[in-house]
C-alpha cells in the first residue's frame, strides 16, 4: 500500500486546512468547502462518527478524508461513507487504496474494527468520479434518492450504494 490511515488529530488542523485549499475547485461542485472545519470534525467524533485521515506514505501528504457517519450498532451494524481526496492524489489510485483500508477497518472485529455489517456510499448523479469509486470497490448500485442532502445551498439528489461484510474480499463475516 502506498498510504496508510489514522484518526485525525489536533495537529493535523494546518495540513488538512492546505489540502482542502488546494483542492477547492476539485471539491466545491460536491460538498462545501471548509478549511477550518478540522476542529469541529474532531469535536463530533464518538459512537456516531468516526473519521480517517488518508496519508501518503512517500511523502506524509494528506491524501483524503473519509467519514464513517451515521454509525448505526444492534442489529443493523450500519454506516454511511462520505470521502474527499486531495489534490495532487486525486486520480493517482491512492484514496481508493485508503477506502480499502478504512473499510476493512469497518467489517473488522476487535479493538481496532468498527465490526459493522454494511456500509453505504451515496453520491451525486453527475459526480462520475465518486460512482466509479463505489464501484471500483465493490459496491452495488440500491438506487435513486432525490433531495437527500443538504449541500451547497441545495437539496441533492444522490445514487446510493451498499456493501455487505459477506461481500468484503477478507472479511470475516
């Protein structure tokens, strides 16, 4: 693997709010963009959410950011992804080498494991990026959810995509 990943951390604000700076024109047409968001991120992490920073191992550039989000425990074991990449790793193949880490870390058991059952990853219609991400990872397409995110001053609709434990290379479901 050429990047690993690790909770964020209070002195992760500078290279984060960089990163996303950098990155603006990448993100803007899908999520808002916050370069001072970090300490609000860190200040809702819990049972709820839990965020992964995405590092380059070459370098220690910060690759993305994924959101483990809307983290559901009893018998539904479920979550929501959310992820932005970072300029200059988009389209280098790493952020999708850092979702594959995060979720192994979500269906793992054991102290470092989310030990969900499924995981969801909703996007945009017309960010093709993102949808050949689920893809490319192994998610199947569930269906069409109009004005389901508050984005950007408006409702978005998204394509919403789902993987199961059982359907993880490696898992042990």
């Amino acid at each position: 693997m050429r990047v690993h990943i690790r909770p964020p951390r209070p002195e992760d604000e500078r290279v984060y709010s960089e990163a996303v700076v950098r990155s603006a024109g990448h993100l803007s047409p899908w999520n808002p963009v916050e370069p001072d968001g970090l300490p609000d991120l860190l200040r809702r992490q819990g049972a709820v959410l839990r965020t992964f920073m995405i590092f380059n191992r070459e370098d220690d550039g910060l690759v993305g950011r994924v959101n483990v989000a809307n983290i559901i425990r009893a018998r539904l074991r479920n979550a929501t992804l959310g992820y932005d990449s970072y300029v200059p790793y988009e389209g280098t193949g790493r952020m999708t080498e850092g979702l594959r880490l995060v979720i192994d870390r979500c269906f793992a058991d054991g102290s470092d494991g989310l030990a969900l059952h499924r995981l969801e990853i909703n996007v945009q219609p017309e960010n093709q990026r993102s949808i050949a991400m689920a893809k490319r990872l192994g998610f199947r397409h569930e269906g069409f959810s109009p004005r389901l995110l508050y984005l950007n001053d408006a409702w978005r609709d998204h394509e919403r995509f789902a993987l199961t434990a059982e359907e993880w290379p490696g898992s042990e479901a």
